[in-house]
C-alpha cells in the first residue's frame, strides 16, 4: 500500500512504525503537522492509500479526513480520549495501560476503532513507557489495522468514549512537605520527558525531570540534602528523591549541577562501594556487576545516562570505569547502556549551554573517541556491547567498537551524523564500519539518514546478532557466560590481540582519528556554521517549518513520473 504519514516529528515510534510498514513492501511518505495547506498538499502529490499520524500534537483538517481513511495511534486504551493520556495513567496508578487506533473524524479521539493492544503498566517515566511498551503495542495495533484496511467487509467499531483535559501544571504540582516519595516520583515520572513539573530550586523556577529513589537519605521535607556528581538530592515527607536534570525557566533541559552552579555548595553524598552496583536503590548512573558461572566471570558495566547523552565528563567517568573493570578478574566484559537509550552520543545540551559550544563540541568527542578507544585496545577480556536501548548517532559506533554487537530486536538505531548538521562523525566509524559493510556500504549508511531495525544492522553485517525483546537481559548474560566458559576463549583472545596488533600495523588508530578530528575540526571551528543551527534547534526543541526531503518521498522529482 502507499502510506503517509502525517507527524508531528519522526521520533522514536514513528520510526519504528516506518521501518515495520517498509519491511513488509509498503510504501511509505511523510509529511511533517506544520499545517493544513502543507498536509493537504502532500495528500495530492502522493495520492495515498491509507493515512497514519502516528504522533500528533493537533487534528487532522476535515478536507483530508473526509475524502481519505486517517488512522490515528492514540496512546491509551479504547474509550479513553485526550492529550494527556499516558499521563493520567502514570500519576493515577493506572495498572494496565494500552494503545488504540482509530479513524480520525471531527471530535478528537472519537472515531471508530481499527484496532487496539494493551500492556501492563510498570513504574518507569512517561517517555520510556512510550520507547517501550507504548511502541510495541502500536506495532501490533497499525500492523492490524493496516491488514484489516485491506478487508473490504471490515467495519470499524464506534465505543463511548471519556475524554481527559490537557494534564495542567496544577495538576502535576508537589507539596514536598506532605507527599511521599512514592507519589512524588509518580508525579515526575508522568510528565518526564515533557513537559517536567513546574517546582524551584534554590530560588529560581525550573522544571523538574530524571529522578531517581533514594532508599536512605531522609531530612527536613522539602530540603535540598545533598549532590553526586551532577544530581542533587531532596527530602520529601517520609524520605528523599534524586533529581538529575532541571530546565530553568527560558533555558534548555540540563544536569542540575550544570543549570545551579549553587549545588557545588551542598554537601555531596559518594556512594559506598565505587563502582559497584548499590545495593539499595538511589542515584548512581555508572554500576558494575559481576556474575560467575563454572570460575569463569563476566563483568556487566551499566550506565544510564538521560537521553543517552553522553557528556565530556560522562564519557571521561565512563572510560576510568570501564578501565578499572577491565582490572576485574574476568573474561568478558558486557557494556550494558541503559534501559532506554544505550547511547546517543556527544552531549548537545551540554554543549549548547557552554561558554563556547566549539571548544566543549571538541572536548566531548576527545572524551567519547577516547572511551571507544579504550574498548578498541582492551586486551584482557572480549568485550560484547548489548544494545537493549535505542542508539543514534556516535552512540551506534561506540557500541561497534566492543567486539561483539548483540542488539534486542525493537530498538531503533541511527547510525549516521548527517541530520546534525552534516556532522562527519567519528568514534572510529572509518575504522569500524568499512571492513563489516564494504566501502560503499559505509558511504550508503551514512548517506541514508534512515533508521535501522535491529534485524537490518545484523543483516549488514554491522551489528552481530539481534536477540528477542522479552528476556534480553537473559539472553545476553547466558550468551556472556557461554563466551566467557568457552573452551576456546584463550585462542579466541590470542586472536582479538593479534587482530588488533595487525590493524594497528596497517594504520594506526591514532591516524583514524586524527583524519575524522580534521574533519570534526572544520564542523566545529569552520566557516559553515550548519552544525551550530542545527544542534541549537535540536536541543531548543524547535518546531519543524519543512519536512526533510529523505522523508518526503513524494516530494522527489520524479515521484510524479513514477507515480
Ligand atoms: N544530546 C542531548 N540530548 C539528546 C541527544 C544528544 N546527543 N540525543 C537525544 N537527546 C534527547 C532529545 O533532546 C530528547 O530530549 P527531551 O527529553 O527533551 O525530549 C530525548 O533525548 C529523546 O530524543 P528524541 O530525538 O525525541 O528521540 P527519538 O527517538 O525521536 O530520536 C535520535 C532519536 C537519536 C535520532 C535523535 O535523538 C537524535 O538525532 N539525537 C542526536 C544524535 C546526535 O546527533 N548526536 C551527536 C553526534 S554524535
């Protein structure tokens, strides 16, 4: 079939609706909701079968819905209406959530169902809800609907509906002296990612986002108790709450420590215990763990970075742990990422919010370049990046350089740079991609600026296997152990060494990166500043005013000759 789809932003979902709908032959165009006459207008040129508007801020426009079939995902369940559906669901408790699709008419959210999915809720944030569970189950419902659009006796089905208001800030807002800690993480889970809850700190209004339980800490309700690292810890009625992120009032999304220079004055609050996982929940956003499985040890190194972002202190704290881990008396050392993303590379909110964005652009991608180079070079244990979490960008190469990629089957990976302003890229992607995928295969992945399934990476030979969804921790620890218990592991070492020794005979790694710095160099320091707007709109969040062309097929110039 030929599909528009009509969006508010190619995210997460929507890319993976895109991918699925393509794998299966469909064709597929996008417009971007900038408004009516632009939507209206991609409608005439690719004259589709089918319109889906996976992610959508406002209606579709009665001269479309009319005289075209327009399938909505609408994340709740049937009968449940509203903008802010997952966010009722989360700071109400909601045990089982779901997603509906449905056809758009007049009253938003009111038209007959196509199909629909539900999923158990779990206490996680609103935006890895939607990642997750919310994305699986929108696969599931469009994929139905899609077959079912081919049915000529399928009628879809009215149901009554409730409608929900706008979540508003009042609704959202803590009372630090009375509430628990329990109901005021349900609170800043429901409106994480966006919008955050309106709060102060130290004086100054700010939206609260990233937090994190704290099992021990306790004081004065309200109070500011402590920093790590870049969080700050505050008391609530019969405990305490991390906070790890803030956006300050007319700024942009950053680590509290950054947005408050005053949380350098707070006590700060170390971890017993390094690296190593904390018993006890609380804010630790590097964690080592290690199992043993017939004398031989496999290390598991975690870190949940917000977004996947990685900054120049992140990845220099990253690279020391990671370095200490590989003085553990083990044989394989799994790189874990974190739940939601495994990494998106550089940090750009970071960036933007220093004094000079050039100079901290080049000290972060040193500091990344320097963590994948210290994978590259671990000679003492095999190494296996499990991506169980979304990856863009450098956080794609990074994961290559481990010697092993096992991906979980759903996530959603962007190894390219381009779409940030035409970034070059590094983390060693001219060392690590062309022997995997051939010259011209790097060019074309990096040309594409498309989404890859997991699948599709294995089956490029980029990534080394794609393992299901349900039970990947599982499989990927079973998977470690059998490396680590293998009869063969000595040889299979002696090879990764050799290897490595052989390459840098050939050309050292040294060369790599100072060719893709050269490049990188030019991105940051250059004439053409494509890379500052681009990442300045980024982490802005500004609003789309053109649909790129790599998305908007029917705006090709020779979409109406093929058409
Ligand atoms: N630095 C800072 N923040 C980042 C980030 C990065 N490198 N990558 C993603 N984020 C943030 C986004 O700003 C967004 O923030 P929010 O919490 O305010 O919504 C959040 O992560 C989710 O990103 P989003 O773009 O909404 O997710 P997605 O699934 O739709 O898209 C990517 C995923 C990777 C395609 C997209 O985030 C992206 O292009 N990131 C930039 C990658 C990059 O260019 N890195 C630098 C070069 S190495």
């Amino acid at each position: 079939m030929r599909i528009l789809f009509i969006t508010h932003s190619f995210n997460g979902l929507t890319q993976r609706l895109y991918c699925e709908l393509v794998t299966r032959g469909h064709e597929i165009s996008i417009e971007f909701d900038i408004a009516d006459a632009v939507s209206e207008e991609a409608v005439a040129l690719f004259r589709p079968d089918l319109i889906i508007a996976p992610f959508l801020k406002r209606a579709i426009p009665e001269s479309i819905w009319s005289r075209y079939c327009c399938l909505i995902v609408h994340p709740g369940p049937v009968g449940d209406r509203g903008p802010s559906a997952l966010d009722w669901a989360i700071q109400g408790g909601a045990r089982e959530w779901g997603v509906t699709v449905l056809q758009a008419e007049a009253e938003m959210d009111a038209g007959p169902v196509w199909a629909s999915a539900t999923f158990p809720m779990r206490p996680a944030r609103k935006a890895s809800i939607y990642r997750n569970e919310v994305t699986e189950a929108a696969v599931q419902a469009v994929l139905a609907a899609v077959n079912r659009n081919k049915e000529p006796n399928f009628e879809p089905e009215r149901v009554a509906g409730q409608a929900h208001a706008l979540m508003q800030q009042a609704d959202r807002a803590i009372d630090w002296q009375s509430e628990t800690s329990a109901a005021i993480l349900a609170r800043l889970n429901a409106a994480d990612g966006f919008p955050g809850v309106a709060d102060e700190l130290f004086g100054q209004p700010c939206h609260l986002f990233d937090a994190w339980p704290e099992a021990s800490l306790k004081g004065e309700p309200g109070s500011l108790l402590g920093r790590r690292e870049t969080a700050i810890c505050r008391a609530t009625a019969d405990g305490s709450v991390w906070i790890g992120h803030v956006k300050p009032a007319g700024g942009i999304k950053l680590p509290t420590s950054l947005a408050f220079t005053e949380a350098a004055e707070l006590p700060e609050l170390p971890l017993d215990g390094g690296y190593w996982k904390s018993p006890i929940p609380t804010w630790q956003d590097i964690a080592y763990e290690e199992a043993e499985w017939n004398g031989n040890s496999v290390g598991f190194l975690s870190f949940e970075f917000y977004n996947g972002a990685m900054s120049t202190g992140q990845c220099r704290r990253l690279t020391e742990a990671f370095q200490w881990a590989t003085t553990r008396p083990t044989r394989v050392i799994v790189l874990r990422g974190g739940s939601d993303f495994w990494s998106n590379g550089i940090h750009l909110n970071t960036i933007e919010a220093s004094e000079s964005p050039a100079d901290e652009s080049w000290a972060n991608i040193n500091a990344i370049d320097d963590l994948a180079e210290a994978i590259l070079r671990c000679e003492t244990q095999l190494t296996v990046a499990a991506v169980g979490g979304n990856a863009g960008a450098g956080g794609c190469f990074l994961a290559r350089a481990a010697d092993f990629v096992w991906a979980r089957d759903g996530v959603m990976l962007n190894p390219h740079y381009k779409n940030m302003g035409n970034l070059y890229g590094s983390e060693f992607w001219t060392y690590l991609l062309p022997p995997r995928v051939g010259d011209e295969g790097a060019k074309a992945i990096m040309r594409h600026r498309l989404p890859m399934t997991a699948p599709e990476a294995v089956k490029l030979g980029f990534y080394d296997a794609c393992l299901p969804g349900p039970g990947f921790a599982v499989d990927v620890a079973r998977r470690a152990a059998e490396l680590a218990a293998a009869p063969d592991f000595p040889e299979k070492l002696a090879a990764k060494q050799a290897k490595r020794h052989a390459d840098e005979a050939a050309k050292p790694l040294a060369a790599y990166r100072a060719e893709e710095l050269t490049e990188m160099r030019r991105n940051f320091y250059g004439f053409d500043p494509s890379y500052h707007v681009a990442r300045y709109h980024f982490v802005s969040r500004s609003a789309h005013s053109w649909t790129p062309r790599h998305l908007a097929r029917h705006r090709d110039l020779d979409w109406k000759v093929l058409a």
